[in-house]
C-alpha cells in the first residue's frame, strides 16, 4: 500500500457520500434550532435520539443532511 493510499483511506469519512448541493447543518446551529444545548445534543446521539453526524471532520464540527434528520422524525 502506497502512503497515497493511506492517506486518502483515513481521511475517508461520511462526507464523501453526501450529494452535491444537499443542505447540511452544522451542530451549532442545529443546536440553536432545537433550543437546546450542547450537552442534550450529547446525550441524544448517545440515546440514538439524534441519527450518527453525516459529517464528522471533528469531534465538534458535525454536521447532518436534512433528509436525514427528516427520516429520524426530526423537523426543523
């Protein structure tokens, strides 16, 4: 394996699979829309409450496309 190919395969993640153009909200602001706070948002992705971040390029900058929050009951 070439160290391109390693490179390339850790820095992998959920966002190469969105679609172009597909509205993603950040953890910051979905927060703000929620009316809750950092913690609640904690505890409901350790629930399963809140579906896994579609968009993982941190601990704290996460992010998830609209339709999936939409299929997990969640309007906002």
């Amino acid at each position: 394996m070439t160290t391109t190919e390693i490179t390339l395969g850790a820095s992998l993640d959920k966002s190469t699979h969105t679609t172009p153009g597909e509205p993603l909200i950040f953890r910051p602001d979905l927060q703000v829309k929620l009316g809750v706070c950092s913690e609640t948002m904690r505890r409901w992705m350790k629930a399963g409450t809140l579906p896994p971040p579609d968009v993982a390029m941190s601990r704290k900058k996460q992010g998830w496309k609209l339709s999936t929050l939409a299929a997990a009951g969640i309007r906002i």
